[in-house]
C-alpha cells in the first residue's frame, strides 16, 4: 500500500478513473498494483495517475433509490454522475442535492403531472418526506408563505437552452394557480385571474422565444414572474412580469440553423386572406429578416401556435384593435428590414438613397405604421447634429445607413414587447399594484400587504466556442444569483451546525465576491471600462481591450489576457464560479450602444395611430426600454386629456429640443440598463426565502433515454451545483447518525456494540474516531445526534477500514491454508505407512477412503412417512429364537402368528370347558376378561339352536373377520416396539458420536506426528509441489477434507475414522 494526497490505494480496491470514451466521462476499474510518483495499475485502462482517481465507498447498485445527492457517502464528480444516471434510466427525472432540486429534461411524455400527481403534494404538510418533484418545490414555497407570517417566497429556474427551465416554470406556476383554488367559490372570480396567469406564457413565448440549434422553443429572454396571493391566505389575486436582457440583436442576425422569433412565422402561417392583402405578406416571404424560413419546429406548427397565441391574447384580455396594431408592427418590421440603400452624391458630398428597388416595400411600410413615406428616407439616411444652438445635417454612408434601419427594427421590436408586458401586467394585475421596485421594496423585510411566490426564470451559464458581450451579461447574471445562493447555503449549514452543537467558525466557504467586483466595479470594473469607450466619438474594441490589459489584469485575479495570443487577437478570460471561459471584444462597443437615432424616433412618433405613436418616447436617451412600465401607465393615464384635445399632434420643435443630447450619446447602454435591472431582482430575491431549481439538458439531439456525461457534469457545474457541493465540503460533508456510524466502523470498536443509554453511542462513535487516529475539528466533530466528518477525514477513515479488513482476511487466509497442507501432509504419510506394512492401517485402526473418481454425494433425500415405515420394516434386525414363544404368543394358547383349524378347534373347545366349570358369577367375569372372545360363545348357541345355517355363515364371518383384526392389531404392536427401539438406538449412537467429537477435539501438538518415522523431506517436497499444483482453493479444500495430516492429534473425517494410535 502506498499513499496519495491523503488516500490509501489497496491493490484489489475498485474505483473510478477517467473514461477512455469522453462521453462516459468516467468508468470503473480495479487496481492491480500501486506505483510510484502517485501512479496506478488500473485494470482494464493502464497506468492511470492518482490525483484523477476517486473512491468507491458505497453499493453503486442501490444510487438510483437516492433522492438527495448530498446523502451519497462519495461527494465527487463521477458518484454524482452515476446516481443521477442511474434515476434517469429509472424515469426518475427529479433528484435533489441539498437544497437545489435537479430536474433532467426527459425529451419524451413522462406520466409524472396531473391531479392525480399534485394530490400528495396538495395534501402535506412542511417537514413531510415526498418524493423530488417541481410540485414539491412549489409546494414547499406556497407553505413557507402560509407559515412564516407572509414572508415572500423565490423560485429560481435557471439552466442552458434546451434544458427544460420555460416547462418547468410552467409546471410551477400551473401548481400554484390550482392550489390556490382549493376551497375557492368559483364565482368568486378566482379561477378567471388562474387562467389568465397561466396564459400570460403561450403570449410571451410568441415574442420572446425563437428556435436555436439547441432548442425549438428557447427563451431569448429572463423573466420575474410575481404570483401575488391575499395577506395570510392561499387565495391568488394577481400577478405582475419584469422581463431581461431582451435579445433584440435576433431580429435582423441569426444564426446558421435558427430562426428569427415565433411570431414572424405564426403570422405568415395563420392569417387570413384579408390580412395577408392587407400586410403585403407576398414580400415577406423571402425576407432578410427571415434568412432560415425554410426551417420548421418539430414540436408543433406555426399555424396551429398562433391559434394557441390567439387563445392566449383572448384569455388575458387584448382587444381585438390591440391585437392588429401589434400584427401590423411586426409586419412592418418585416419590410423596414427589406428597405435597401444606394450611395450616391449630394451636392458633392457622399450619402445614401433608398434604393427604387424596394419602392414596395417602403409603401407598404409606411402604409403599416401610418406615417408619411416621404419622411423615411430622411430618417435612415441623415444625422442632425446640434453645436452651439446650430444644426448641421450630415449624410449618412452606406454602412451608416444600414446600421440605422437595424437600430430602428431592434428598437421597434423591443418596445412592441415591452408593451406587451406592461399591458399584460394591467390585465393581471391587482388593484393597488404598483410595478415599481421601490413599492415592492416596501418593507426591507420582505414583507407587505401581498404575499408573493416569484419565479425566476433567466439563462444559463453560457460558453461557447466564441463568447461575446451577451455572454458576459449573462455570465455576470449567474455570479450574482450564485452569490445568493452561497449566502443563503452559509446561512442554513450555520443554523444547522449550531443546532446540532457543532464549532461552525473554523469551516471557510467559497466567496465569487471578486468576479462580481471585476465585472461591476467602479470606476474600473469591465462594465464600465466598456460604457466609457462608447461615450468617445472614436472608441472601438480594439482600443477598448487595450484599457482591459492595462486596468484590470494584474488588479483582479479572475481576470487575465497573456501576452502573446490573447492580446494579438483581443481574447480575455475570466475565472467564473463555473470555470474559466475566454472572450473575445468583437462587437463589444455595437452590442453595448443602445444608438437608436432621435430622427428614426421622430419618424415613428409622426404616426397617426396612438398604439404606434406612444412606442417610441420622444427622447432617445430612454429608448432603451428603461422605465418602460412607467412611461407606458402615465401615457395610458394622460390618454384621455389627449382625447379632449382633439388628439393633437406633438411640437417638433419640444422633440427637437431634445436633439443635443442624444448627439453625446447620453443614452442607457445595455450593459448600464442590464446591471441596474439585476440589481433590483437581487434586492427583491434577497428579501425573500429563495428555491432552486437547476434544469439539466442530458445531450444535444433531444434523444430521450441518452445521457451525456461529459455535457452533463458541464451543466452541474455552471448552474452551480457543484459549487453547492464545493460549500458542502468545505463545512463537514459526510454526516452519520450516531447509530449508523457505529455500525458502519465497528471492526475499529474492541467492545460490544450495544447501546443502553442516550449517550452510549456518542460515546462509541468517539471512540471509534479515536481508535482510527483522527484529529477532532481537523477531520471530525460529533454533535447532538451526528458525526460529522470533512471529505478528507471520511476518507482516511475508510481507508483505515479497507486496510484493517484486508489485513484481517489475510491472516484468516493464511491459517485456512497451513490447516489445510497440514491435513494434506498427514494423510500422505498414513499411506506411505500403510504400504510399507503392507497392511491398510494399524490394529483398531480403519481408514475409508473414498476413492477420487467418485463423484460428490448429492443431498440425501427425504422419504415419505410410508416409505420410512416401510424401510424401518425391512431394515430391521432379525428377531432370535425365543423357547417361550408359544407360551407367550396367548394367554388361552391361540398362536395368531401359526393359525389353523385345528388349533382353532382346539381353542373353542377348551373355551366352552372354562365356561362350564365355571361356577359363580366372579369366576366367569373373569374368564371373559382374560379371553374377551368368549363373550360370543353363548350367543353363537342361542343362533345354532335356532337356525344352523345361519349360524354356520356367522361363525364363518367371525372367524375370519375378528381373527383378521386380532392379528392387524399384533402386527401394529410389535412394529410401534421396533420404531422405539431403533430410535432409542439412534439416539445413543448421535450421543456417543457427539462425545467422540468434544473428546478428540483437534489441538495442535508441538511434538512429532505419529507417523513421522515413515514421512522424510524429499517425500515432503513432492507432496506441496503437488498442492500448489492444485489450480484452485476449492480443489485443495475438497482433497485435503477427506484425511488429516501429521502434526495434528487427529479426528473425524467426511468418509470415515481415523484413530489416533498413540
């Protein structure tokens, strides 16, 4: 044995080493023999280095009966991967670690949500043992709000594209809503608000999510759903969405294999004759916007989706005049996306035209929105630049030009959704709901007039082979809700350890405190250092990675960029909780600029229709979608004052007087508006009781009943769950209750393992742990009713355990075997003995041997009742010549065993003699007693007298019948003596046998065998060359078994007896 980074390597230990197929991640193996350096023999792989090894310390077979990870005794990659395997084979798709519930998208129809499912769940109470489940997640919030004077609950959905986060946020939401009319009057309006909550998703899914390569239905959004209940109630009474980090950038680019959002596609495939003439879909069908039409979701048609968003739109309230000015938006974008330009010169300077190919287009545009089309061209392909209370128009080259019209369709879509929410929010809002932060912040505590149960559902930790600035956000979103997470872990693991009495202080967690500083920091954090490049007139990436190497390397750990490949080619890396993923600044100033330009806004808001008017906000610097919720309730308030008077178009000149200063680019960049977004769901989620819910996508074809280890233990690790474990570890991982323990690592406990009082186990548990060697607080501490053990700790223990057992089989092994050569020895030199006396063996001595060809005896069999009669019968001994027998066969003569009729005769007439000469009533009583026969003589009389016929058929009957009888009757007796005496026999047989065993029990003798002088060395040497011959120990067990060898004072063997002749 050798030792490695605290571990014991036994040769003959099975564990886990990297698999040779990526795929699998890990596999078994057995060690043949330990190396140095830190090397393995591993059979079936090679040679294999240690530090990449890990312990098998518990049944593999039983893993998928383990409902929480964190209860497995192995903490590490490959034991976590193979139980969650091993559940996801089972259908078991729902499996907790800690306080994370880990959900395995299935990829196919799994019998596992209903009435009949959520009814066990309904029915519980907290502190109930159910099975892992979205309904017990859900469940368990809706009672914490019930139960903890309204504190507000969270639950977080979080996992990569595919991974199943939008179902299972369904899955939730759809629980809560049906608990929440338990008890309910129908006609109370409760079960309207439950529906229309449920059907704010198929709306927003219609919007906001798009097909990818990873998924048909993926979330191109991060979305706070707030289900509000009445105060100290279960009552649901409203509801208010936040939405993030919109990907608007998908409206004019998508990718090889995607699609553009869904409501592009319902719309081309669900309306009508009329509204197709009316929005000109002949040109859209070929759009720029719509590059991958050709490609089609396999879940579900387009067509019958927009049916579904329809349904959806009817069910939350949208008026038929709102659902045709956002189908006219879109379609508009549709064909602004298609306007193309021309450079040409005007008066000598270098400009842009629309391009007369895309007249349709542009009439149909403008047609759509209903503004001039005269004031498009202007808008797209010039710039008013404001100095000193001047104007100076300036003409926009291609590029320009081109940028502008992609800014206006990103900005249009992006505040067509926007409004979608806010309107959304009004259908489902309570009466007194205020969406702004401040007002749910009401109470630092979490508390308020509403009890609210939140649903987070946002992005995954994201990396890709190439990482931009969408990944950051998104990256810089999953630190911060990692960074709860690891608070709110800390918070319960000290509750707990002080319950249980144990010393929490010299237990350091896990802090991704200096990412987050890195990314948000001021006034040097990535963020920023990306906001102030943006603001200068000549800023781009390549100087904007220039200020990242010489700011922030060498001041943040987390944050490196080498010098040779990474600064060449603008790359950086950042050491996340999830690991270290390198970006590249292409496009970091373009995605992080919100440019939409004041001469597109005014454009737009020349509109006559007030739904498109209102979109856009007359200042470019908030057209970014910050404070969206507020700017559309105040124009929804001010809407009737317009009305009154007569609807007037807005002063050019009060928009115009804006201009300076959207020209410095004052606006909200999309990082800018992004962190303050997150920064208020923090403060909300931090005032609430948080659940975790980690969506895991077991591969990347959507193939049920296929899991991929290496993609899978990717995803544990960026949505945190290996950082739970990590937290996990870094505090005292394993736990055992005092009795377990106990029994688990008893070969280390020299007493009886018996426990009378409350603290006899504590007290064995700590004796044990002192027994091992283990270092109280380094390695162990023992509370109330746990032993509680860090990682490193448990594995010396076990260790200790495989070496002392081991240790222990081999000293059994070795006497086993000196017994058995020794039985061997023996009986080899009772053969020489015997043919060198050319006699079998010594007098009163008798050797059996069974010979080697026969076969084994089978089991011997149990005869029946009948047939052990029947042997007892023939088996028994002959009886002996008895000179009394005739005396005692019968009192009166009558020989039952040699009757004839001359006997008979002779018997009846010595009968009739003794009835006659009787002479008193005594006497003749106690004839027939001695001879009950005789009772039938003067009946027999009385019938020959009367009728001799008669009499001679009776007597005939009689004779045979009852003498028949009489001899059965014998018979039974003498057999009934025989059983007796034959077990009697028996019996004094197994006593004198069981008296031979205890009297020559075997001993060993340290003087010479007694055949000693008839067994030399060279005859000793041929005989254990021939048993090491012997390929198996079952071979040696079967020979030596059958004689007892020298050395010995003997005894019994299976085939017969050896006696001693000493």
């Amino acid at each position: 044995m050798k030792s490695h980074n605290d571990i014991v390597w036994v040769v003959g230990q099975e564990i886990w080493v990297p698999a040779s197929n990526t795929k699998d991640a890990y596999e078994t193996g057995t060690i043949t023999k330990v190396l140095g350096g830190g090397m393995l023999e591993v059979h079936p792989v090679g040679k294999v280095d240690s530090r990449f090894c890990e312990t098998i310390n518990s049944d593999m077979t039983q893993d998928h009966k383990v409902d929480d990870l964190t209860k497995l005794p192995d903490l590490h990659r490959p034991a976590l991967l193979h139980a969650l395997n091993s559940r996801y084979e089972k259908n078991k798709i729902y499996t907790y670690t800690g306080l994370i519930l880990l959900a395995v998208n299935p990829f196919k129809e799994l019998n596992l949500y209903g009435k009949k499912q959520m009814s066990p769940y309904m029915n519980s109470q907290l502190g109930d043992i159910l099975p892992p489940h979205a309904y017990a997640t859900a469940h368990r919030a809706f009672l914490s709000m019930l139960e903890k004077n309204g504190r507000n609950q969270s639950i977080l959905v979080s996992g990569e594209s595919g991974a199943g986060k939008t179902v299972t946020t369904k899955i939730v939401m759809d629980y809560l809503t049906k608990i929440s009319q338990r008890g309910q009057n129908q006609t109370s309006g409760g079960g309207d608000i439950c529906e229309k909550v449920l059907q704010t998703n198929p709306l927003l899914e219609s919007l906001g999510n798009a097909m990818t390569r990873r998924n048909d239905n993926s979330s191109r959004f991060g979305k706070l759903i707030q289900i509000k209940f009445e105060e100290g109630k279960s009552r649901l009474i409203g509801a208010s969405i936040d939405t993030y980090l919109l990907e608007k950038a998908r409206v004019v680019r998508q990718g090889s294999g995607e699609r553009n959002f869904h409501i592009f596609y319902e719309l081309l495939a669900g309306a009508t004759d009329q509204q197709k003439r009316e929005w000109n879909t002949d040109l859209c069908e070929d759009s720029r916007l719509l590059c991958n039409e050709g490609i089609r979701r396999s879940d579900i048609t387009d067509k019958e989706q927009f049916k579904k968003t329809l349904q959806a739109m009817d069910v939350v309230g949208l008026s038929s005049q709102e659902r045709s000015r956002i189908f006219k938006v879109v379609m508009a974008i549709l064909h602004l996306g298609d306007i193309n330009f021309e450079e040409t010169f005007i008066n000598g300077e270098e400009g842009t035209v629309i391009s007369s190919l895309c007249n349709e287009s542009k009439a149909s545009l403008c047609k759509l929105l209903e503004v001039d089309a005269d004031k498009l061209e202007p808008s797209l392909c010039t710039r008013i630049i404001s100095a000193r209370g001047h104007e100076t128009k300036k003409l926009h080259n291609l590029k320009q030009a081109e940028e502008a019209r992609d800014a206006l369709c990103m900005g249009l879509y992006e505040r067509l959704f926007l409004w979608t929410v806010w309107r959304v929010n009004q259908s489902v809002q309570t009466v007194n709901f205020k969406p702004t932060g401040a007002d749910r912040l009401k109470n630092k505590g979490g508390y308020n007039h509403m009890n609210t149960i939140s649903c987070l559902d946002i992005f995954g930790f994201e990396v890709f082979d190439k990482n931009s600035f969408e990944q950051v956000c998104i990256n810089y979103a999953n630190e911060v809700l990692q960074q709860l997470f690891n608070e709110y872990v800390f918070k319960l693991e000290q509750k707990f350890y002080e319950a249980e009495g144990i010393n929490w202080k010299v237990i350091s967690f896990p802090d991704n405190h200096e990412t987050i500083s890195m990314i948000e920091g001021k006034p040097m954090g990535l963020l920023q250092l990306v906001d102030e490049e943006c603001l200068f007139p000549g800023g781009n990436d390549a100087t904007l990675h220039e200020k990242m190497y010489n700011n922030l390397r060498g001041r943040y750990k987390t944050f490196t960029i080498d010098d040779d490949t990474q600064r060449e080619h603008q790359l950086f890396s950042v050491k996340h909780f999830a690991g270290l993923v390198e970006y590249h600044t292409d496009e970091f100033c373009a995605k992080n600029k919100n440019e939409l330009r004041q001469e597109a806004i005014e454009f737009v808001r020349s509109s006559t229709d007030s739904l498109i008017k209102i979109l856009l906000p007359p200042d470019a610097a908030t057209a970014s979608g910050a404070a969206s919720a507020e700017y559309f309730s105040k124009l929804s308030r001010e809407e009737g004052k317009k009305k009154r008077r007569n609807n007037k178009p807005d002063n050019n000149n009060n928009d115009r007087s804006r201009v300076h200063k959207t020209q410095k680019l004052q606006q909200r960049t999309v990082g800018a508006y992004f962190k303050d977004q997150l920064l208020e769901a923090m403060n909300f989620l931090r005032a609430s009781e948080p659940h975790f819910i980690r969506c895991i996508k077991p591969n990347d074809f959507n193939i049920a009943d296929e899991m991929d280890r290496e993609r899978t233990i990717e995803q544990l690790s960026y949505s945190g769950v290996l950082e739970a474990i990590r937290i996990s570890k870094a505090g005292y991982s394993s736990r055992f209750t005092h009795s377990e323990f106990g029994i688990r690592f008893r070969c280390f406990y020299k007493g009886k393992l018996k426990a009378k009082k409350k603290n006899d186990y504590k007290n064995i548990c700590i004796a044990i742990l002192n027994e091992a060697g283990l270092v109280q607080y380094d390695d162990w501490q023992v509370g109330h009713t746990k032993v509680f053990l860090r990682t490193e700790g448990y594995s010396k223990l076990e260790s200790k355990k495989r070496e002392r057992l081991y240790g222990s089989a081999a000293i059994i092994q070795k006497n086993v075997r000196i017994y058995l050569l020794k039985m061997t020895l023996y009986r080899r030199a009772l053969e020489r003995k015997a043919r060198l006396n050319k006699t079998n063996v010594p007098k009163k001595t008798t050797v059996v041997q069974k010979p080697k060809s026969v076969a084994p005896r089978p089991p011997p069999r149990v005869p029946s009742r009948n047939q052990r009669q029947y042997e007892s019968e023939s088996e028994s001994e002959p009886e002996e010549d008895d000179p009394d027998k005739e005396s005692k066969a019968n009192a009166n003569g009558l020989d039952l065993n040699n009757l004839d009729i001359n006997a008979l005769l002779e018997y009846l007439s010595n009968s009739v003699q003794k009835i006659l000469s009787s002479s008193d009533p005594d006497q003749l009583k106690k004839v027939f007693e001695e001879d009950p026969l005789l009772v039938a003589l003067p009946v027999a009389c009385i019938v020959f007298f009367v009728d001799p016929k008669l009499f001679t058929n009776l007597l005939m009957v009689v004779i045979v019948g009852g003498f028949g009888f009489l001899m059965l009757k014998e018979q039974q007796k003498a057999n009934t003596l025989k059983m007796q005496q034959k077990k009697a026999k028996k019996k004094a047989k197994t006593k004198k046998k069981k008296a031979n065993k205890k009297k020559f029990k075997i001993t060993a003798s340290k003087s010479k065998g007694p055949l000693a002088d008839y067994y030399d060395a060279d005859e000793a040497e041929e005989d254990l060359e021939e048993l090491r011959r012997m390929k198996t120990m079952r071979q040696r067990r079967r020979r030596s078994s059958q004689y007892f060898l020298s050395g010995m004072s003997l005894k019994r063997t299976n085939s017969g007896r050896i006696v001693n002749p000493n």
